[in-house]
C-alpha cells in the first residue's frame, strides 16, 4: 500500500479541520495504508492532555474517537 503523510495545521480554533485530518489518518490506516502524522501551528495543541476531549467536528465528529483509533494503530505523530 501506499505511504501517506497528513500535515495538519488547525486546531481547536477550527474543530472540524482538526478532527479531518485524523479522520483521514484513521481510515487510511484502516485501509492498509502506512500513515504518519505532522501536526504544525494551532493542530500542536490536540494531542496536549484532555483537548482532543473537547474538539468536535461538524462532519468529521470527535476527534478524540479518531485520535483513539489512530494511536491504537500506532501511528506516528510527529509536531
């Protein structure tokens, strides 16, 4: 499969491009693909303790649903 790299740059500021990008990691893992994951600018902030708890996209929904699977899965993410 192929290699994918999502760069995420929104953070609590604009929820549903910050869960997106998790989204994103979380089903093209689930699709077999190999995900890594760069957080820059406001997206730092998801990963501190307890934020992800507080991000829900309209759309993507909670982030910390799609942070859940994608740390399961043991994907790197790099800020």
């Amino acid at each position: 499969m192929a290699k994918v790299l999502i760069e995420a740059s929104h953070g609590t500021e604009d929820p549903s491009r910050a869960a997106l990008a998790f989204l994103v990691a979380k089903s093209a893992k689930e699709q077999g693909h190999d995900v890594t994951i760069f957080l820059t600018l406001d997206a730092t902030v998801l990963i501190k303790d307890g934020v992800a708890d507080s991000v829900v996209g309209v759309g993507p929904g909670a982030l910390k649903d799609h942070l859940k699977t994608v740390l399961e899965h043991k994907v790197p993410i790099y800020v």
